[in-house]
C-alpha cells in the first residue's frame, strides 16, 4: 500500500514517532508523507492547544 492511501491521523503518528526518535522536521514530513507546509501547520495547531 502506498503511503497516500493512509490516512492523515495515521501519518501524524507516523511523523510523531519519528521525530521522538530524533528525526528531523523536514525528513520526518517526508517519511510520513507530509508536505513541510502542513507539518509546520500542524506543529502549530498542536502548540496552541
């Protein structure tokens, strides 16, 4: 299966994972298949909360 037929809650936990792991922000996003804008967005969202 394709990483774009993952659901996105699904990539967040991937991109989570990776960056507890010491990934970075870019290379996580890109393992979890997220666009780098998105990332940021959510990383701010997540922030605010």
């Amino acid at each position: 299966m394709s990483i774009t037929h993952i659901k996105t809650n699904k990539k967040i936990e991937v991109l989570l994972r990776l960056l507890k792991e010491n990934e970075s922000l870019q290379d996580a996003s890109s393992k979890a298949g997220l666009n780098i804008e998105k990332t940021k967005l959510i990383m701010t969202k997540y922030n605010n909360l």
